[in-house]
C-alpha cells in the first residue's frame, strides 16, 4: 500500500455526512444537502451551503437531500455528493484512491446495499467495504464488541433509528426503523399547525425539537418563540412553544422507537439479557440527545440507559475504528452477521 494512500470511513447519514480519514479523525462533518441548478443538473452546492438553501431557492435551483430514511433514494445526486467528500477528504492525491468503510442501517436490502457500493465506487474508491450502523456506533461508543458479551445499542439518526443486541463482533438481534429524528421534525410541524394554525418549516421544526424538545417533564419549563405563516390569514406571526407541549406533539414517534427498543429486548437470547441488564443500554446518533428519551427508555425497560459520549460522531468514529480492521473485512458485504451464519 502506498504512502500517499488514504483509508476514509463515511458515515452516510441521512441529515448530516461525516467522514473519518485514518490518522486524522473526523475531518468533514456536513449536511446531506445539495443545490442543483435545474436547467443544467448543475451541482451548485453541497453541504452546509446548500442546507442554507433548503426551502428558500428560485425556480431553477432546488435543494434536495438525496438520501431518505438512511437509504439512497436519488442515486446521481449522491454520487456526486459522495464525490465531493471523498475530494475534499484526499485534498489533492488524486492518485491514489482511498478505500473506503461505509456505514448503513442494519434493516437495508441488498438492492440498497448494492447502490451504497456502487456510488462509492464510482466516486473514486479504490475498495469499498460496508459495515452496520450499531455495530459502527458501539465501537465509537467505546465497547469492545470482540468479548462474549450482550452489549445494546440504540443509534438515532435522522432517516432511522437502529437497535441491536452485538457479542462476539456481530449483531445477534437487531432491528431498523424508518422514524427518527426527521419523523420527530414531522410531528412538530404537524402539531404546530393543528394546534397554533401555523405553518413551520423544517429547520424551524428542528430547532424547536433541539432547543425546547423532550418527552420527560423538566424541572424547569423552556420557551421558544417561532416564525410561521398563519394558515387562516395568510399572513406572517410569531408564536411562543413551550417544552411542556412537546411530549404530545412527539408521542407518535417516540412510540414506535420505545415498541422497537422493546421487541429486540424480546428478541435477545436469555444469557445475552442478562449481560445487557448488567451493561446497559447505550443510546446514540443525534436523536438520543432529545431531552428525556433515555430516562423514558430506561422507565419502560427498567435497564439502565445513557447517552454515549459525543454521542453525534460516535457511528462515524466506530466507522474509523473499524478501518483498523479493513484487511479480515470481505469486501463489498456488509451484514456481517449475515455472513457469519453462512461460514457455519
């Protein structure tokens, strides 16, 4: 392997991408976002530039997020942002390509896996391995996944939310949801126009979910005051949410993640419960940082549960981490559970 050569693992979320260079850490952390000029399929930004887009560009130009619960679902546009940050990442050794660690939800099909592969590769890749969202975020996590030993992971991101029992560096049970931090935005926007009759965008949504958002009472009650567009009138008016309107408005999603937290706990071997009660459960991705989801979790399971470290950057640090072991990796597979039951 040549000096210049760079090993890269890509955390391809579906609202922010991060990327990992071997040696360097976290270099690139920026929104799935792109801004094509219509008339010419021009790719005029990516990332940051291009969020600042979202909801506010003329007629020729449309910001668009190419992936949509944690899977491509337009595939040139994430080739070419794909491209754009693996260059960004290599700066200007071009000539040798990097071999790439790309991370994926644990419920993907291989129709979908193949397309993560095959973007990677025409983006320049010299190589490109694939590895599970839990697993990836339980080696950020710091939790050595070689012992014999149940460890639980719940990684919310934006497009979906995984969870997965691992021992013995694979996933013993595990589960994948297409609700997440980008369902949790939905809901407010929903609860917002059912109750104030005012209409929110996205990012207001999200700020709202990040500055005044949880589903356990707190000690003392947050308020926001939002911009809207008022669907009676027409007409532009501000409004104050408070942190305590918030549980209902998300009582929908966060149902659903604590169902699926709670079906993989009845999934899991009886010798591997007992190893998770002792362990914990360990949440991260961005959605695990909404106030109170790891109390209410821990409340209807009655197992301990914490929020990672840095919980954000966790999958893609796992991702690096798990280019130490790029070479006992086969290329291209990703389930690496799926392919441990096939060697027996």
């Amino acid at each position: 392997m040549g000096v210049m050569s760079k090993d890269i693992g890509i955390d391809l979320g579906t609202a922010t991408v991060l990327v990992y260079v071997k040696g360097r850490g976290i270099v690139l952390k920026e929104p799935s976002v792109v801004a094509i000029d219509k008339n010419n399929q021009k790719i005029l930004k990516v990332g940051r530039e291009a969020q600042q887009m979202l909801g506010r560009t003329p007629g020729n130009i449309t910001a668009i997020r190419p992936l949509r619960d944690g899977v491509i679902s337009q595939y040139d546009v994430t080739l070419r942002m794909i491209q754009h940050f693996i260059k960004r990442a290599c700066g200007n050794s071009v000539f040798f390509k990097p071999r790439v660690i790309i991370c994926v939800p644990s419920g993907i099909t291989e129709v979908e896996e193949r397309a993560v592969y095959d973007a990677a590769t025409q983006a320049g890749a010299k190589k490109t391995y694939l590895i599970e969202e839990p697993l990836a975020a339980a080696i950020g996590a710091g939790i050595d996944i070689s012992q014999p030993n149940g460890h639980m992971v719940v990684d919310i991101g934006g497009g979906t939310t995984d969870i997965a029992v691992t021992s013995l560096g694979g996933i013993v049970v595990s589960e994948s949801i297409k609700v997440a931090g980008d369902r949790f935005d939905e809901a407010i926007i929903r609860y917002v126009r059912k109750k104030h009759n005012i209409l929110i965008g996205e990012r207001t949504a999200e700020e709202i979910k990040i500055k005044v958002g949880s589903v356990w009472s707190r000690e003392e009650p947050r308020v926001i005051e939002v911009k809207g567009r008022c669907l009676t009138q027409g007409l532009p008016r501000v409004i104050r949410i408070s942190s305590e309107e918030i549980p209902s408005a998300l009582a929908e999603p966060i149902k659903a993640v604590v169902e699926a937290v709670c079906y993989v706990i009845e999934r899991t071997p009886p010798e591997l419960i007992g190893d998770v009660l002792s362990n914990g459960i360990v949440m991260t991705g961005g959605g695990s940082l909404l106030y109170g989801l790891d109390k209410l979790i821990e409340h209807v399971t009655g197992i301990r549960t914490r929020v990672a470290d840095k919980a954000v950057s966790c999958v893609a640090m796992g991702t690096g981490m798990a280019l130490d072991h790029i070479a006992s990796l086969p290329e291209g597979t990703i389930n690496v559970s799926r392919q441990r039951l096939s060697r027996y």
